[in-house]
C-alpha cells in the first residue's frame, strides 16, 4: 500500500494501470508505451500531506499506434482503476513521442530490406549482413519536415567483424538511410563519399587489444563495521541532518524530493530534466546529429544494474526501480540506484599557537546515484549531501566515443583517435531542474558578482574589490550566463525568512561555467536546444512545466520549453520559483578516450549562504581511529 504521494513506483501499480488502458480500448496488440511514469501531485498537495491521508497514485502514459502512428497522452489513476484525462496528440504540431526500443529493434530489418542501402554497401565491398545499422533521432530538418507528420529516424552504419566485435571501430562512413517507422521502409539513402573502414580492433576487453591485467593494484577495502550512518525507511532517506524522498522515472531517471536540513526546506525536487549532446560534423550524412537522450530516448530506461566492487564501493545500500516496458508490463532494474557515504577528506582543521589547540575534522559524503547506457555512451548521475550543507551534483560520461572514419585530408571538426579512425566535436549539456524552497516556497534569485573597485577616494591604494548583487526580479532577467572571471553565483534567498545577522537566509548555485550551445544562434539546434544556451533560466513554479525542450522533443522545430515559458515574462521576486541550471562537457575527443574512454566529469554546487548561524558542523567528533592519534 502506497503511504507517501512520492513513493517509489511498483509492480501492482503499473499492472494496474496496463490493465485499465487495456479495458478502455487504448492500449491495443499495435499499440506500444512510448512512456510510462508518475504523475506527481502538485507541490501544494505534497506539502499539505499528513501521515495515513489518502493517496491517489496516477500515472502519465504515453501511447503510440505502430501501424497508424495515432498518439494519445493519457493519466491513470492506479488508485481508483480510472482514466482521467485522455487526448489524442497530433504529432505535426506538437512533435513526435519518444523512439521505443520496438522501433529500435526493427530498424536493422528496415534498412537490411532496402536495395539502395544494401547496393551502397556492396559498392564498398561490405556483406551487409555483417554492417549493424545504429538507429538515431531525425531532428527537424528540411529532409525531414515535422508538418508531414512522419515519424523518422536517420540510419548510420558500422561493421561488426564477429559476435563479440565492438563496431564503433569500425564506422561505415559517408552513408546514412533515412526511415519511415510507420510505413516501416527506407525512404531514403544519402551515399555521399565512400571512405575506408576502419580496420583496427576497438575490443578494449580483448587482452590482444588490452594487454596483460597489471598485478600491482593492492586492494582497497572499505569498511564501517557499525553499518551506514543513514536510515532508508520506503523512499525516505535520512542521514545525519538531512532528509529527503528517492524517486525514480524513465525520462529523468533519479529524482530527489523534498530535501531539508534540521527539518528547513531546501529543494522541494531536484533532476536532471533534459540533456542534448549536439555534434559538430557539418558534413551531409552527419550535421543532423543532434541527440536529446532524455526526451527523445527516456534514457532511464537503459539504467545499470549496479554490482557491488564493479560500480560502488563499500557499504551499499540499493534500490531497485520499477518501470514500464514498451507492452505496459512492470520491468523491474535490479540494483537501480546506489545508496553510500564516503570519506571526503578533511572537513575543517586549524592548529593554533596563541591557544595551543589542533583540532581536525573529517568531511564524509552521502550518495545517491545510477547509471544508464545509450548506445555507445555510459552516463552516471551523482548527488552528494555533506556534512555542511553543501549539495552537489555530478555527471559522469563514459564508454565508448561516437566514431567516424577519418579521411586521409584530414577533417577539422573531428580527432584522429587510432589510424583511419575520427571522432566528431561535441558537446554533452544537461539541465538541472532545481524547484527550490529555500525556508519555503517564497524565494527570490541574486546574481551575486566580485567586481574592482576603481582607485579613488574611498579605495585610495586601489586594493578593494567589492560584491555586486543584482536582483533578478522577471523571467526576462533571469536568463543567464555565468562569468567565471566575476566568480559569478546565483543566490537563492527567502526574502521573509532572516538569520541571526538580519540578512536573509539563502543557498547559492556555484556553475563551473563552461561553455553553452556552441551551434549558430540561427541554426535548428538552437532552435530545438534553446534552453542550452544559457546557464540559468529561472521561472514562477508551474507543475506543467517538467521539461526545458517541452514535453515532445522527438522532431519538434523548436520554441517550446523554457522560450516559450519565459516569454510570459512573470514575476520571481518573493514567488514560488524554479531554476533550470544548464552544465556540462564540450568533448574534444583525445587519443586517449579510445577505445574506451576515462570518466570525464561535470557538475554544479549548491552551497549555504547565511542559511545557517555559524558553521553547523561544530559538533562532528573527532576521529576515534587509531591511525588520527599516531598509536
């Protein structure tokens, strides 16, 4: 029985909501789940839930016809068997539902079954048997226009020299088949330049490619006898002062709800609401490439089953997640999300002379993460609570480089990684959606900038340097860049709620401030991406408002989302308000990301300011081990 309205999603749940679709005539023999997920109450309602009350449990649906391409958004209540709200969606207008892997799955026979695809290939001495076709998002193009309504993916291939080849080392370059996913046939095939395939073996598991395992790696062992610090009762977590609820959905992946420190609110939801990874390869059969992994993939649905000494270290605890196969039928990932603390170094030490005091303190960590694969990248989301209040949260990219061949001219937009063998410029930008109650939910945003002070007067040895806090009181004004020459932060305060010095209480988000969108502000991807062209948007809560590119992303022209929005232009000082914080990696793939590449990493930091009196972790112990004392 559910207890809480963010409860994670269960098994009976989503048979009962199968089976409410199905009694309704919508989910059909060719019809398929393009997404299934929680359909969260609204703020209000969460916040005003008591122990015992009742719970109703709805879930969005996302339905599509595989014969017709008809499309239906659906909510389902999985607490009183009802459906609430069904309409049919034109996808001409609104954009196309996310690919599902039934799709997926038929595109190697499409294209297999075309004669222009398969004499292309011949022409380059390949079996086409033998060349697996990688299915990717069409994006919205000329070649492939939204308003005809036509559901398409576009078609690259690799060769795949035996059952446990890595093909992404061998890129069938120069080519690319365009398909129709209804009427399931390749409409058509751009052969645009015959280039050698690449014939160097990217099999990093292979010991002839890897060499011999090295034997002076000594074990780390990572032990706490007493157990975890933290307590895991359903969803909710607690941990020294902290507390918050775990979710879980196919799009977004992991979600935290309702994190608070000593009881004070902080963040009523945090996720990772979007992310693109757009390439720089203008050439014919690759300029379109352009992937929106979550709102075009439901990238959480290819989430890891973690494995203990593999993927987390120490004393683990794990949850499982519970989501919706492409039938409507429960698919339960064992081990979904990793749940530890770790050391984190020192956390605060000073040894005194006028005193004759040393005193240490140890920074330990909470952890919450998952990983998910799409296709050829592995992507790992950390959140981590500290001690001090600090929150942070941390992408890791992995796996293997999306591969080009690399012609013998050379090619300006892609690195040379292994002899014949490119990988295109990109960038991985994801969009952090941060719904904020900072002591509540009437916050307000200062842009918070270190700026010179000119010699003068009041600065007659031209030492000083002075804070400058700007207000950002419209959603016209919060559309952001970061200035890492200006230490730039954004200060989210509550302008009710004041600390023991009069100044109100507040958190800051601290960017790294790497490059946004690099594309051309006149190009489509700008267009489809807009919400990557800033490191912060802020806008006036709104439960409708989930994603930054819009609820529809698959092959939508651009504009909805977070433009769309902030073009109403309302108020954010003292409201309910939402930030929508863009990070991430702009990827000049090296020599040594092949043939699997090293973590590379991104990240944003949300850090106290004033919310606390003095510094809160006074009363962490010293360290009782036996090595901190010299013995």
């Amino acid at each position: 029985m559910t207890a809480h309205p963010l409860d994670l999603t269960t098994e009976d749940e989503l048979r009962t909501v199968k089976a409410v679709l199905t009694d309704n005539g919508l989910l059909t023999e060719s019809v398929r789940v393009a997404f299934c997920g929680p359909e969260e109450p609204d703020k209000a309602a969460v916040l005003a839930h008591a122990p015992g009350s009742v719970v109703d449990r709805r879930f969005r649906v996302l339905l599509l016809d595989l014969p017709t391409g008809e499309s239906h958004d659906v909510i389902v209540s999985a607490s009183r068997s009802e459906i609430d709200k069904s309409v049919r969606i034109d996808p001409a207008v609104t954009g196309q539902l996310p690919i599902t892997d039934t799709e997926f799955d038929l595109v190697e026979e499409i294209v297999l079954a075309s004669e222009a695809w398969c004499e292309a290939l011949k022409r380059r001495g390949l079996d086409p048997s033998t060349v697996r076709t990688v299915p990717l998002s069409a994006g919205a193009y000329d070649d492939c226009p939204v308003g005809e309504g036509r559901r398409i993916v576009r078609a690259l291939g690799f060769q795949q020299l035996h059952e446990k080849d890595h093909p992404w080392a061998h890129p069938v370059d120069g080519m690319v088949a365009y398909v129709d996913l209804t009427s399931r046939e390749v409409i058509e095939v751009v052969d645009h330049r015959e280039l050698p395939v690449p014939a160097e073996s990217g099999n990093f598991d292979d010991p002839e490619v890897a060499g011999e395992a090295r034997t002076t790696l000594k074990p780390i062992e990572i032990t706490q006898p007493q157990g975890p610090s933290f307590t895991l009762d359903g969803s909710l977590l607690t941990w020294q002062n902290w507390s918050l609820r775990i979710g879980f959905n196919e799009r977004e992946g992991l979600t935290l709800h309702q994190l608070g420190f000593d009881g004070r609110p902080i963040v009523y939801r945090a996720s990772i609401a979007e992310m693109v990874v757009p390439y720089a390869d203008p050439s014919p059969v690759r300029y379109w490439q352009n992937y929106f992994d979550a709102g075009e993939y439901m990238f959480a649905r290819y989430t890891n089953s973690l494995e203990l000494g593999c993927d987390c270290l120490g004393e683990i605890t794990y949850l499982d997640a519970v989501i919706a196969d492409d039938f409507g039928d429960p698919k339960t990932i064992r081990n979904a999300i990793c749940v530890h603390e770790e050391d984190y170094g020192v956390l605060w030490k000073h040894s005194d002379m006028f005193a004759d005091s040393n005193e240490t303190r140890r920074q330990r960590r909470l952890v919450v993460s998952f990983f998910t694969t799409i296709g050829n990248y592995d992507y790992g989301f950390y959140w981590y609570l500290y001690l001090d209040g600090t929150i942070q949260c941390e992408a890791k990219a992995t796996g293997i480089v999306f591969t080009s061949a690399y012609p013998e001219e050379g090619h300006e937009y892609a690195t040379q990684i292994a002899p014949g063998l490119g990988a295109p410029f990109h960038q991985h930008l994801f969009s952090a959606r941060l719904d904020m109650t900072v002591d509540g939910t009437h916050n307000a945003v200062e842009e918070v900038d270190a700026v010179r002070v000119p010699m003068g007067p009041g600065n007659p040895y031209g030492n000083a340097f002075a804070e400058r806090r700007t207000r950002l009181g419209q959603e016209s004004q919060a559309r952001r860049l970061a200035d890492q020459g200006r230490a730039r932060t954004w200060q989210i305060v509550n302008p009710e709620k004041v600390n023991r010095l009069g100044r109100p209480v507040g958190y800051a988000l601290h960017p790294e401030g790497r490059p946004v969108l690099l594309a051309d502000d006149s190009s489509v991807i700008h267009d489809r991406a807009a919400f990557a062209t800033k490191h912060l948007w802020v806008t006036a809560y709104d439960p409708d408002e989930r994603y930054p590119a819009g609820d529809f992303v698959n092959q939508h022209p651009g504009g909805a989302g977070l433009p769309e929005w902030t073009a109403a232009d309302r108020p954010l000082d003292g409201e309910d308000i939402v930030l929508w914080h863009t990070f991430g990696l702009t990827h000049f793939p090296r020599p040594e990301d092949w043939p699997v590449m090293p973590v590379d990493y991104a990240g944003f930091t949300l850090k106290p300011v004033g919310f606390f009196d003095r510094n809160p972790t006074l009363d962490v112990p010293a360290s009782a081990g036996r090595h901190c004392h010299g013995d």
